[in-house]
C-alpha cells in the first residue's frame, strides 16, 4: 500500500487499522483488484446495447442470444505467476475464468487463450515457458471438460523472462436461470470448494508490481478435479443461489467487499469456521489466501439445505462462513474477537492513482519493404517462423471437441460454436503488439478490427467485444500515455461500429528486468450467424478474389520482424471501409471460403489457403485494388479491412456480382492449379514456392523451435 | 431403446452421448455411479472423461466404483455395453476387457480427427457397418495406446475381438487398435469419440458411420 492510501485509510477508519484490515485492504487496493490507475479512463468505452444484460455484481459480461438464451464471456491473465511456474500459473488461470463464467449461473462452452513469450527461435526459457503454459491449460481445461477452441500465440523478444497467459471463456445459459445476485439479512455465506491454504497469499500484490524476483509461493496450486465437482454441484444448486462469486485475486477479502459493496449489504465473517488446509492459518491469511477453486455463495435457509445435499453428493468441502446484515460492513471474528470491521465501500473502492502521460518520441516513419525479384526465400521463411508456422503442436493438446458444439476448430480465423436455440457462435482472440508498439491508437484498433474480420469470415455479426489491457508500469507517462490511446481506439472503434464493450480486464506492471512488455492489449470478439458455413473444398479452376484496399503500410509487419527492419507505418483502420468490406465478405459465407488477411500479408494468407487444400494458385499482383509501389509491398503490408475469399470456378458470376452490388473495392486476383503458390506482377513471377513445401516448413517449424530450438 | 449413460465424478462426455443418443431416437438415462442400474436400462454407456480427475491411473479409481458390480453383472448377462475413451479404461482397467491403455508415445494429450476402419466383429453397436468401412472420428486423450501381449492379441483376433483399427499409426497403439470387445461380444470399449463425429454440424468430413454405432442399438 502506497503511504497516501495508508493516511486515507486511517483518515476513513479515524484509528489505526488492524493487521486483518491492511491485509484485506492491501489486496483491495492492489492495481490488480483495484484498477485505481485504469478505472476512470475505461468509462469511455461504450458497454450499451439492446441485447447486452448489465446486473449488479456480475463476474462476466452477459448478452442476450434469442430463444431464451444468454451467452456469457469474460477475459483474464495470469502474467506473473504463469512468468514463474509456467505450468501453475497458467492452469489457474483457466480456473479463475471458468468460476467467472459459473458466477453467473451459466456452464462454460469454451476456452480461448493467448500466449506471448520471447524469441522462441531463440531463447531457451521461452520455450520452456510455453511447454508449461500449454501443458498447464491442457492439463486443466481438458480435465473440466470444457472446450479450448482457439487463442492466439505470439512470440516477441519484449517478453523475454516473462509471458502473458490471457485466457477467456464463454458460457451458455438459460436467461431465466441467470445468478441476479441479491442478499438480505440473515442469508447465509457459503464458502465452497478446496481448502483455504498459504498458496497464493499476497497473489493480487505479486501481479500488481514489477517482477524483480521468483516469488513461487505467490503461484496457486491447480487442482482440476476439485474445480469440475465446484462446477457440477454450482449448476445443480444454480435455482438455490441468491449470488455467488469466485475467488479470485484478493481471496476472500475481495470476494466477501466486493459482493457487500455491490449488494448493498453487511457480511460478517467467523474466519474459525472457514476450511483450511492448515489449522494455525492467521485472520489476514485466511482472508488474503488465493487458494483455487473455491466459491462464495449467498443461500437462504432452503438454499442451505440443498447446498449441503449436492456438495455432499459431489463430495465437495464447504462451510458455512458468516451471515449477510444491513450494516455496510464488512466484519471479521476470529476465536470470537473482531480483527476487522471495514465499511465494505471503503473496502471495495481505493482511491484513484493519476498518473502523468506523455507521447514518446515519434516510432513511427517511412520505411517500407524493399523492392527485389525474388521474395520466395523470404516467404518461405515467414511461413515457417514463429510468426506464421501452424499453431498445430499447441491445439492439438487441448481437447477441442467435447461438449459436442464444436463445428468449426482452432487454426481457422474463428472457432465457432453451436448454440441451443439454432445460432452458430463465431469467437475469435487477437492482439498484435507490434502495431501498438508502433502506434497504440491504430495498432489497438487494428487488434479490435482484426477479431471482427476474423468473425466475419465465419459469416458472423459481430456483437460483442471483452478488451484485455496489458501494459507495463503506468508510472512511466509514455506508458501511461500508449495505455491512453489504446482505450481511446477501443472507444472510437466501438461507437462507430455498435459493437459495445461487454468486458475485459487491465493488466500493468508487466515489466522485468529487462523493462516493460510492448503494449499488449489483446481483443475477443464474439459475433452470431444464423448458419453453420462450412468451409468448402477448393478445386482446380477456382477463383480467388481479394476485397480491401492494400496500402503501403508495413511498419511492425511480421516482413520487418524478419528482416530486423524497425520503423515503417503501422496500419490504419478506415472505419467506413472496415464494416462494408466486413459485411460484403461475411455475404459469401455461402458461396466460397474465406480467411482473413492479417500477419504476414497477402502472401502468408494466401498460402495458407493453398496448405489447407492441397492445391497451388497463381496470383496477379498488379490486380490488387491499392497503393502498392512494388510487388513486395502486396505480398506483405499487413493492411486492414482485407478478406482473401475463394469461389468455385462455377460461382464467379454471383461473387462478383455481389462485391459489385456492395460497392467494396475487389478483385479477381488468382486461380487455383498446379502444385506451387506462384505470384506475378506484370507476368512475372516474383515469388513461387511448391505447395507441398510449403505445407511442410508451415506445419512441422514450431514444434522444432519448441524442442531443439 | 432405454440406454443408461453411467455419470462418474469427472465424467465429461456424459452429456454429448446423452444428446446424441435423444438425437438418435433412444431415451437415455443419467445413472450417478452410486445408484443402482435402474430395471428398465437395456443398454450402458461409460462416457469419457477425467473420472477422479485421472488419479493413479486413468479409469483405475472409478473401475472400483459401487455401480462396476452391477455393470459386471450386467456385463454376464449380455448387456450391450460400450465405453468410450476414459469408460474404455475404466472396462478394461475392471478387466472387463482384455488389454491396458498407456500414455501416447507422444507424450502427450492428442486431440486431432483420424480415421478407424471396422474389422468385422459382431457387436451390438456395429450392426449396420460393413466390414472395412472408415469412420471419420475425433481422438482425444492422453492415456490411448492400446497394449497387449502378443498371445492376448492374436487370440482376440482369432476370437474377433479387435472391432476398430486407426487407418493410421496415431500414439503407437498394438496393431493400430481403436476398440475391442469382450469375447460374447456385447461389450465394446472405444478410445476416439464416436458422440462428437455423429452429426452434421460436428463431423466435417461425413458424420453417417459414426452415427451407425449409436443408432446400432435400434436394430437389435
């Protein structure tokens, strides 16, 4: 606690605090479970929408689907831990998300997650830390039974000794049966779940501050098995359940302010009747302890009943903490003495930080990708890189099949799901640090309209966004100021689109020794479509169209990143252009196959669809619609608003007179055939690499760089 | 026909072949494994999972739960029974089928879509397949090499006990095997999903054999 909170603590209290009170507060107002420096400024992005259900004291963001139906969603990181014990922290971090998602009374469908760790083709640690993180999420998703559907992975020297582990997961309900949270006096506090330990005191702390050192007692201890029996007996007891909350950051300290905060309500809690794994547990660690799975209930006298029946049925540890009052408090006895009596809106409000910003010196020129006349050697190394190679050896270790709603799988732009009330679920995770780096304003923008094209490919609507904000220390104004921009982009992006805000987290103090991470801000977005577009084979004599703009803006491109270039233009979102390519892509869902056109440009895009059907493509690069001065800016700007799509051959007439109708810049740029991905420009080929080649480096690079580096 | 779908702590897939089997035209029925097999069931499922979240070994805590005694009755008086993937282990971990289930020889957790060709043994799941047909079906485990000795093999050939091979070599299993059954035949145990390739929306590539298994049970 910063010596200002200590004084307005006291101020408040009028009297000293107890040792229990500074540990309760201590982990209130940590930047973790406060977000004292980022709050104020995150009241810019829109959260409004017909569809969107905003309750009090809700864990995760709720919208309305048809049918009697809502979707749940909600985005988190475990950065600091996962950065120490790769395994735990990132395991936990699945864990944290789906008691979110059950607070809200709905069952998880899926899991996305996003990885970043250093130069993998490089640094030893980093590849360690990502067998862990994805043995971690493995171990721990596969064994709740929930789907892992997709995420994002990254590698960027910036993480070096460090990694972020976000993870977010979606969850399907009824709407009647949604937790509304209320309590009244005399209702009864439930703590349910695993036993409260030592693991994790001080966690919220740990992951509020720089990491200088490897505090593994501040990493909790996974354990699955516990969390699916917390999960099935929650959605059994889900009709019995005034509000509930999970235990996250803070422990039980937050939980119990937090939810008598936003109940308006008093809670008294008798830490002698809490389960610990350790009988000498003190007061402050009790309340402070960030053991796992465990859950705070609030039940009346029937609800008690029946929490007692289905955790004995589950075989699930619970006990019964303390009673709600109307006193505002929040109260804790220990051997029947009070060590702390704390106004829960006290507890549950730190006084806002403001920090200073100010932009940092200009990243950004007019460097651009030379011109040459052969790119295959380049491109070849770009899609076996850790920038494009398949994600393959990461997904193919999380179950992404069970709860049988999977229709289409991680490795396509997004995953979706299968819904109950006949809709089809498109989400999709991205974030692009590089562009922030250059530029937060549009890199964030960028990261935001990337995840919508990805949807759309799909042939969703977007409908909803969850940011999560990772930032180094916001004590350092260029930081502070990059942290700025990114919500002002997220802000702007969302008014223009409609696509409100339905959640999200911030993470700062991401920084190591080495110095803070690039600016990190990484975007769900979660779209519906009436249909299940199933990706159709391509065949000889397809075509294949281009619809966007490409421009010369290649700064931060995974090309520069090859090539050790720094500097250039980061890409830029045109708003207008953004949604009428969006939709007019999204319109031949039905007709072709789509895929988004991102990291690694044109070229990468394009091959990608050739590996996946087994079929090469010859592409006219002087048909591309943009400013291109020459060939190498075509195949590798990472532009926006761009969607690859191929139509059969028999089909071309109705594409293009539907891109024709909506009016959005195209062209017909290439025709499937042959056994090699051939680019030409003015007739000549420029690049050319054999398909099956491709397919190899693609596929096989990561899980080389992983084991022998 | 009424199809009992056996739920374990930690049981996963216990909802997908509920779904599926209402999909199907059965009527499934939820038995927690403490309770009793109810009169009525005609059938039993052993759905995957992690039951007691894998401990020890996958299937070895839950092969000793209260309802195996009646699923080995069950099993005697020639009950179509079929476990899929952790209610494989389970079988054969309650030596209801012969062999074990190792750790993949890669190491590690696979989920990824293969294909398992039918071999020709009668079950009452496998009724409508004909001998060497492949069925498109998603893996998805960590414990899935199946292992016997060569004598227990060859005289489960002999005995047509191997049901299901991989078209492919996926974790090492002996003789690429998928699923065997028990030597009357009405107990199956199968390591991919049969559940998560029987429809449409599911199976990308052609969801029609894996859904024979579950309509199977119809023709009897």
């Amino acid at each position: 606690m910063l010596d200002s909170e200590m004084s307005h603590l006291r101020q408040s209290l009028g009297r000293e605090p107890t040792e229990t009170e500074t540990a309760i507060i201590s982990a209130e107002w940590s930047e973790h479970c406060s977000y004292k420096s980022s709050r104020e400024h995150l009241r810019i992005l829109p959260r409004d929408a017909p569809y969107v259900i905003s309750d009090k004291g809700l864990d995760s963001g709720v919208i309305d689907v048809g049918g009697g139906y809502v979707v749940t969603a909600h985005i988190e990181s475990h950065n600091h831990p996962s950065a120490v014990e790769p395994y735990g922290g990132a395991a936990t971090g699945v864990g944290g998300i789906i008691r979110d998602i059950m607070s809200a009374g709905t069952r998880p469908i899926c899991i996305l997650d996003g990885l970043r760790f250093g130069d993998i083709e490089a640094d030893r640690h980093a590849a360690w830390l990502l067998r862990g993180a994805v043995r971690g999420i493995s171990d721990y998703g596969n064994c709740l039974g929930i789907p892992t559907i997709g995420g994002e992975t990254g590698f960027d020297p910036s993480y070096s000794k460090y990694t972020l582990v976000d993870v977010a997961a979606v969850g399907f309900g009824i709407r009647e049966r949604l937790i509304h949270n209320t309590a009244g006096p005399g209702d009864h506090i439930v703590l349910l779940g695993g036993p409260t330990g030592y693991d994790g005191v001080g966690g919220a702390q740990f992951a509020s501050e720089r990491m200088d050192e490897e505090d593994r007692s501040a990493v909790q201890i996974p354990d699955p098995f516990m969390e699916k029996m917390v999960m099935e007996a929650i959605l059994k007891l889900r009709p019995y359940i005034k509000a509930l909350k999970d235990l996250g950051g803070g422990g039980l300290a937050c939980a119990a302010s937090e939810t008598a905060d936003a109940l308006g309500v008093g809670i008294a809690i008798d830490t002698d009747a809490v389960h610990t794994r350790d009988n000498n547990m003190t007061p402050p660690q009790i309340m402070a302890s960030e053991s796992q799975e465990r859950m705070l209930a609030i039940v009346d006298d029937t609800g008690l009943a029946h929490i007692r029946e289905v955790c004995g049925r589950f075989r699930v540890p619970h006990s019964i903490i303390g009673v709600v009052n109307d006193t505002g408090t929040l109260t804790v006895r220990h051997h029947g003495t009070v060590v702390a009596e704390l106004p829960a809106s006290l507890a549950a409000h730190a006084p806002p930080l403001r920090w200073p910003s100010k932009p940092p010196t200009p990243g950004e020129d007019h460097t651009t990708i030379p011109d040459q006349n052969d790119y295959t050697h380049t491109l070849e190394r770009m899609l076996g890189g850790a920038d494009c190679a398949s994600r393959n050896w990461i997904y193919s270790q999380y179950d992404h099949e069970v709860g049988i709603r999977t229709v289409s799988r991680p490795g396509q732009d997004a995953s979706v799901l299968r819904l109950d009330n006949g809709k089809y679920l498109a989400v999709s995770m991205c974030g692009s640090p590089r562009h922030c780096h250059l530029n937060p304003y549009h890199g964030t923008m960028g990261c935001f309209e990337e995840a919508c094209r990805n949807v759309r490919c799909a042939g969703a609507t977007p409908v909803a966004m969850l940011d999560h904000l990772q930032f180094g220390s916001p004590e350092d104004p260029q930081i502070f100021w990059s942290f700025l921009q990114s919500v002002r982009a997220l802000a702007d992006y969302s008014k223009h689109t409609g696509i409100p805000c339905i959640g999200g987290k911030v993470s700062l103090y991401n920084e190591t020794d080495t110095g803070p991470i690039k600016p990190s801000p990484v975007i769900l977005v979660l779209g519906l479509a009436d249909q299940n577009f199933r990706r159709r084979p391509i065949r000889d004599g397809d075509a294949l169209y281009i619809i966007g703009v490409t421009k010369n803006e290649t700064g931060g491109s995974s090309y520069h990143h090859h090539t050790g270039t720094g500097g250039g233009t980061c890409p830029r979102v045109d708003m207008v252009s953004s949604t009428s390519n969006g939709v007019a892509a999204s319109s031949l869902a039905g007709l072709g196959t789509i895929h988004d056109c991102s990291r690694g440009g044109l070229a990468v895009a394009a091959s990608r669809m050739c590996i996946t059907s087994d079929m090469g493509c010859t592409i006219d690069l002087d048909a591309i619609p943009g400013d291109v001065p020459h060939p190498g800016v075509a195949l590798f700007a990472e532009s926006h608003s761009r969607y690859l799509v191929s139509i059969p051959y028999n089909h071309t007439k109705e594409a293009a007179h539907t891109l024709g109708e909506a009016g959005v810049p195209h062209a017909r740029i290439g025709t499937y055939g042959g056994a090699s991905i051939r680019f030409e420009a003015g007739a000549t080929p420029v690049c050319n690499v054999m398909v099956d080649k491709a397919h190899n480096t693609w596929s096989e690079s990561l899980e080389r760089m992983i084991h022998h580096g | 026909m009424r199809v009992g779908v056996v739920v374990f702590p930690g049981s996963n897939c216990d909802r997908d072949v509920h779904h599926v089997l209402m999909d199907t035209g059965h009527e499934p029925a939820y038995v927690w494994h403490e309770h009793a097999i109810p009169d009525n069931i005609e059938a039993l499922i052993l759905p995957g999972g992690f039951s007691y979240g894998d401990r020890l070994r996958a299937g070895a805590i839950a092969s000793h739960s209260p309802i195996m005694r009646h699923v080995r009755y069950m099993a005697r008086e020639g009950m179509p029974i079929l476990g899929i993937c952790n209610g494989f282990q389970i079988l054969a971990e309650g030596g209801l089928l012969p062999g074990v289930l190792l750790h993949n020889d890669t190491a590690r957790f696979t989920c990824r879509w293969t294909r398992i060709r039918y071999g020709g043994a009668k079950t009452p799941f496998t009724i409508p397949l004909r001998n060497g047909d492949a069925i498109p079906i998603p893996v998805a485990n960590g414990e899935g090499r199946y292992h016997a000795d060569p004598d227990t093999i060859r005289h489960m050939e002999e005995n047509s006990q191997v049901v299901f091979r991989y078209t492919e070599n996926i974790n090492g299993s002996a003789g690429d095997i998928a699923g065997v059954c028990n030597i009357d035949g009405n107990v199956l145990g199968l390591m991919p999903h049969p559940e998560r390739a029987a429809e449409y929306d599911t199976n990308p590539y052609d969801h029609r054999p894996a859904r024979s298994i579950f309509k199977s049970l119809g023709d009897m």
